[in-house]
C-alpha cells in the first residue's frame, strides 16, 4: 500500500522498475536481505568473506586478516555500482553455504 504522501501526490512513488540505476532504498533493502541470510553468525560472515575475496573480488584472501568480515563485505557492497550488486546477490545466493 502506497503511503499517505505518495496517495496525495507529495512524493514520488518508488514503486518503479529500476533498471539502470539503484536508488538507496532499494540497496539498502538488498543489503538488510543479505544481512538477514548470515544474521551475526562470525563464522557465516568469514566464510562469505573467503568467498568473496576468491571467487568474485579474486583478490587474496589474506587481505582479510585483521577486519570485521562483515564490515569488509558491507564496505563492499556499497562500494559496487549498481549492476555489480545484482551480481554479488547472484554470487551470493549460488553459493553453496554448510
């Protein structure tokens, strides 16, 4: 349901397809669905980290020692453009978690 300022014309509805950008609402919202797939799991945001790191960002995996795993992949994230983050999620949801 759209919201009361919406309704009377105020703001703009943000029910739109976004298809060549991404506004913050919805990176936010996509960043809140991947938090919520490792909730504050250490493990869960290490091992992510080293797949990330080596699969997708195929950078060394060393590079994570001494960070907050979760903070690196955050900092990530927000980092990407917007068709990067789609294929993160992409990444993220294709890869096999024990």
């Amino acid at each position: 349901m759209k919201r009361f300022s919406e309704r009377i014309g105020v703001v703009d509805s943000v029910g739109f397809l976004q298809t060549e950008d991404m506004n913050n609402a919805l990176r936010n919202s996509l960043w809140n669905y991947l938090h919520s797939l490792f909730k504050g799991n250490t493990d869960d945001w290490v091992a992510l980290a080293k797949a990330v790191a080596r699969f997708f960002r195929k950078v060394p995996v060393d590079e994570l020692q001494g960070h907050n795993c979760q903070s690196w992949v955050k900092a990530y994230f927000f980092s990407l453009k917007w068709y990067e983050v789609y294929e993160l999620i992409e990444f993220v949801v294709d890869t096999p978690r024990s």
